[in-house]
C-alpha cells in the first residue's frame, strides 16, 4: 500500500473520530444524567421509608406538619440549602421539639440515611412518601379535635370579651382540646387551663411564652411555627377569660375505647412491651430508675386510651421517652394500650420500683440490690 493510500485512510479515520467523538461524548454525558437521576430516584424511595418511621409522627404523612410541629412541604423548606437542611437533621433545633438525629449526636440516623432524607424534602413528591406512609402502616394516629359551631361562636361573641374567647375557641378546639380537655378542665396528660390559680399566678407574657416555646420534659410543643403571634396571643386572652364561658358552650369530644380483651391482641401487646418498653419501665410495669411506673392504680383509672396512645406514639420531648408513632402502626399501637389496660384490675395502688436501672437482669449486680 502506497503513502498515499496510507494519508486517505488516515484523513478518513481522522473525519470518522471527529464525527464520533462528540457523539460519544453526548451519550456519555446523557448515561450519566440517566445514572444521577436513577441515583435520585434510589435515594428519594429509601428516605420515604426512613421518614415514615421516623419522621411521620411530627411532620405528617405529606409533610404537613401536625399540630406545633412545622410543616415541610413548602418551597421555604424545600428551596433551603442542602448543608442547612442536613445540620438540621444531624444536629435538631435548640428550644424546639427537634432533636438530633445523626449518630454523633446521640441520635439513629447514618450520613447516607440523612442525605436520603434531604433526597425526600428538597426531590420527592410527597404524594408518593404519603403512599408509602400508608403502605408501611406508618400513619400517626387521628388527633383529637372539638367542633364548634357558627352558632356557638355567634352567642360567645355577645360576652364581655367575646371577641378574644370567639377568635380563640376554633384554635384552642383544633389544636388544645385533645390535650387540655374542652373545657380546658386538664386531663391525665396536661394540666388544666380553666383554672383560677392558673389566672393569678401566670402573667400574660409568661402564658405567652409557655405556648410560644412549650414546656421541656413534657409533651407541650413550642407553637411558634405552627400558630401565627395573633392566635397565640388569643389564647393568653382564652386562658385569661375562660370562666366567662358558660358550661356546656364547647361540646365534649367523643373518646371511643381502644383497649381490646381480645387475648390474641394482647399478647402481640406484651410482647411488644418485652422488646420496646421493658428495659426502662420494667418487666412488669413497676417503673425503673430510668421511666415511671406504668403498673399503677393512678396512672391506668386517670389516664383514658387516648392519652395513653398519644403518650406512646408521640413520646415526651426532652426525655428517655421517645416517640414510638413512627416505628409502630397503628395496630401495634392498639396492642400495647390494651397489653398496659389489662393490668388495671390487678394493679397496684402503689407503685414499687425496680432499683436497677431497667428491667430484669440490667446493670451490675450492687445496682440491681443483688
């Protein structure tokens, strides 16, 4: 073959790299686009499972937020820097109900599950997270709320501060009653706020700043981002007025019984207990060092189904007691309530605590009085 056959084939190979290059060089880039979003796609499917057991309970199935905990399907969430949304996750939000979660901290979530989870805020379609919410059984339990009517509001309006009481009563009815009771008379799980020692002790700023920021160690939330400063400030007014309100204005909520005698239910209860509750509250309920009684005349007659679903499923911020509504379904939670009812008959009027520091077995043998 002469030079001049060699030069050809050279400027033919030459045109046939140069057209192909390019080409290779756009399906190169377009494989890696489709392996970045299938990437994507991975980690948005795995953050919907880890927020389902353990975010759901707060933030809701669609991320709507629940009560004071804030919602996060909103472009102000969504359009947040990554790096912030991760710190918020690892580290939690100091004075709120956000704890950490990253394993440094003290918490249960790895580095990949994070990100997963910032894949789910700043990515997903929280329509999609919703469905596998419900697919895993993950959705929290129905908050308890009273209606009042146009009427009601109507006839309240006509008292000395009846355009405080009327403003405030559909917030308090939403967001307080389930708590509070509806007539803001306390129940086993919070204090009452028709109360006259409340009124005189409390100064309105000191109202405010408890609905505001919430109470540490107990299950009152901050309700800053959940609540406009207007409607904070007419529950001060509600609180300040409530014994203007004549008995019998707010309907009572209906409190349908949980607990089954069912003895299959129970059983799937006390082995539920065994595994999850055991360690801090003792193996028969006496209470531990490290959490109360459970097995106790005063806590199981004053203390309604609800109040003790509510307890388990949304823990106590600020204590041992987490919040077991986004590990447990809806079904598991029945199960332990009637496992804890089916102790009150033979409950003791007493509680007696195990020494040690959970249940049978733990901690050294001087600690367990051995």
């Amino acid at each position: 073959m002469t030079l001049r056959h060699w030069s050809i084939i050279g400027i033919i190979a030459t045109a046939i790299l140069a057209v192909m290059l390019p080409m290779y060089a756009l399906a190169e880039a377009e494989r890696m686009d489709s392996a970045q979003a299938q990437l994507l796609q991975e980690s948005i499917a795995q953050g919907e499972i880890t927020y389902a057991e353990n975010c759901v309970i707060c933030h809701g199935v669609s991320g709507e937020g629940i009560s004071a905990y804030p919602s996060l399907n909103n472009d102000g969430v969504r359009q947040m820097d990554y790096t912030d949304l991760v710190k918020v996750i690892e580290r939690g939000r100091y004075g709120t109900a956000m704890a950490a979660w990253a394993v440094a901290e003290g918490g249960v979530l790895n580095k990949m599950q994070i990100d997963q989870l910032v894949a789910v805020i700043q990515h997903g379609d929280w329509a999609n997270t919703a469905a596998t919410v419900d697919k895993l059984g993950l959705a929290p339990p129905t908050v308890i709320t009273v209606e009042i009517s146009d009427e009601t509001l109507a006839e309240l309006a006509a008292l000395p501060h009846g355009e405080v009481i009327s403003a405030a009563l559909p917030v308090f009815a939403a967001n307080c009653a389930g708590c509070h009771g509806a007539q803001g008379e306390g129940t086993a799980i919070a204090p009452a706020l028709n109360d006259p020692a409340l009124r005189d002790k409390r100064t309105d700023a000191e109202l405010n700043r408890t609905i505001t920021n919430g109470v540490a160690g107990t299950l009152m939330a901050g309700w800053a981002n959940a609540l406009p400063a207007v409607d904070i400030n007419n529950l001060v007014g509600l609180i300040r007025y409530f014994d203007e309100i004549p008995a019998g204005a707010i309907p009572q909520p209906e409190l349908p019984p949980i607990a089954s005698t069912n003895a299959e239910v129970i059983a799937a209860g006390a082995n539920l207990f065994n595994i999850a509750c055991a360690q801090c509250h003792g193996t028969e309920g006496q209470g531990t060092q490290m959490a109360p009684a459970l097995n106790v005349q005063s806590f199981l007659t004053q203390t309604n189904d609800q109040a003790i679903k509510a307890i388990i499923s949304k823990g106590v911020p600020n204590t041992r007691m987490p919040a077991w509504g986004g590990r447990l379904n809806d079904s598991q939670l029945n199960a332990l309530v009637s496992f804890l009812r089916s102790w009150e008959p033979t409950a003791p009027a007493v509680a007696q605590p195990s020494v040690g520091t959970g249940g049978q077995g733990l901690g050294p043998p001087w600690l367990r009085g051995q």
